[in-house]
C-alpha cells in the first residue's frame, strides 16, 4: 500500500509483515467457494440425517455422499488441511450401511471441522486488517508537519493559511 501526499508524491508504504512460518490464508484454502458450497451442503444434509428416519437405501446414498464430499473438500485445500481432513475422518465400510447414529456423527464432526477451519480463516484475516491498520498508523505519525490523513485515506494540508 503506497500513501501519497497532496501534492501526489509517495510518502511511504506499508506492507503486512511476513511471517515464514504461517502460511497465507489463500494458500491454506486453495478453493474457498468450493469448500464453502460443500460446506453448506454438508451443514443442510446434517439436518435433513437429524429430521427423519433413513431407510437402508438412504443410508447406503448418504454414505457415497459424505465420501465424495470429503474427496471434493480435499481438493480445495492445501496438503496440511488435507492431510488433518484425512486423519479426523474415518470412512465407512462398503459391507454394511452405515446406522443413521453413524451417519450423524459422521456429518456433524465434518461440519465441526469445516465450521473450526471457517473461524481459523475469519481469525487470520482479521489478524491481517489489524497489522494492516497498525501500520498504517505507524505511517500516519510520520507523515510531515502540515498534513493530516482522514479514516478514508485522503491525504489533505491543513488550512493554516491565510485566506486571499
């Protein structure tokens, strides 16, 4: 981010400091609309597996669904949450169907995840706006005698002269 002075010339920058060992919040989450419409997905067949009784049939699609999901989940996110994904999620057996007790908590721990990963997201992003702010700050006390920065980043002298 460059701050510019009235008269258009740069007065400095600021960038987010770097932190070598986190990784970025887009590098965690390769495919952020994909997880977050799986993740919705996954949220509403929970309630739906809560609603109603399932038939064996029912059971049986439900199974395919959370396995294919869980696949599709892994293809939007980095190695490290894949890896994490593939160790909490234990899969079904293809020899019997899954209890309708099974199948809830199968979906209510990957909504649990999915919902942990969300706030881990929100958190570093409001991480971010707050080292993003805290320089910008820094930056403001060093702007020269004469100059003031409003909240919208306008950059005007102040009115001391006379007026002709």
């Amino acid at each position: 981010m460059v701050v510019v002075g009235p008269d258009g010339s740069p007065l400095g920058t600021a960038k987010i400091p770097d932190n070598p060992d986190a990784e970025s919040v887009g590098d965690m989450v390769e495919q952020p609309a994909k997880v977050m419409r799986i993740g919705t997905m996954i949220k509403q067949l929970l309630e739906e597996v809560r609603a109603a009784p399932l038939d064996d049939a029912s059971r049986a699609r439900l199974r395919e669904i959370h396995k294919r999901s869980i696949a599709e989940l892994e293809d939007g996110l980095a190695p490290e949450l894949r890896e994490e994904l593939e160790r909490l999620s234990l899969p079904f057996t293809e020899e019997h169907t899954p209890s309708d007790a099974e199948l809830r908590i199968a979906q209510a721990q990957l909504v649990g995840w999915l919902e942990g990963l969300f706030h881990g997201i929100q958190t570093a992003l409001f991480a971010q706006q707050m080292a993003a702010r805290v320089q910008l700050e820094q930056m403001r006390r060093g702007l020269p005698p004469g100059t003031k920065a409003d909240d919208g980043l306008n950059l005007r002298t102040s009115e001391t002269g006379q007026y002709l």
